[in-house]
C-alpha cells in the first residue's frame, strides 16, 4: 500500500478581494479538504485531529507557494484534459 501523501489545489475562487482557495490532501485511505486562508475543513476523511492541525500549519507556512500554484491552475484546461 503506497500511503504517499498528495495535495492538489483549486484555482483562485471568488470575488476580488475574497478569493479563496481550496487545498485536497489525500493518500489511498484518507482525504481532507481546507479552504485558505480562512482554514475551513470542508471535508474530512481519516485525518485526526491533530493531523488536520499540521494540514492547516503546513497550508498557513506554505501560502506563497500555494497561491502561486493556484494561479496556475486553468479550471478550463483542466476540464478539457490540459493540464
């Protein structure tokens, strides 16, 4: 069982100045969903407590690079099978 811990992340969503995006973390038993920056879980799987918390911190020292990698993100392309 590979337990490797992936994350994927959303497009920036939302009006202007209340842009969120939202951050998937999952492996092959569990799944957890965090909106940023105000840090809702939408959805979790598996995760305790304690590993959402280091989820959100992870999430909270990594904000540059997060919403550099949102800004990537075509939902279009994604959609049409682009990358």
């Amino acid at each position: 069982m590979n337990n490797e811990l992936t994350m994927s992340v959303s497009s920036k969503i939302g009006p202007k100045g209340e842009k969120k995006i939202y951050v998937r973390f999952s492996d092959d038993t569990r799944s957890a969903e965090i909106c940023s920056p105000a840090m809702d879980v939408i959805k979790n799987v598996g995760f305790t407590e304690e590993e959402i918390s280091q989820l959100k911190d992870y999430i909270k020292s990594e904000s540059k690079t997060i919403e550099d990698l949102a800004s990537t993100v075509s939902p279009l392309k994604a959609f049409m099978g682009g990358k």
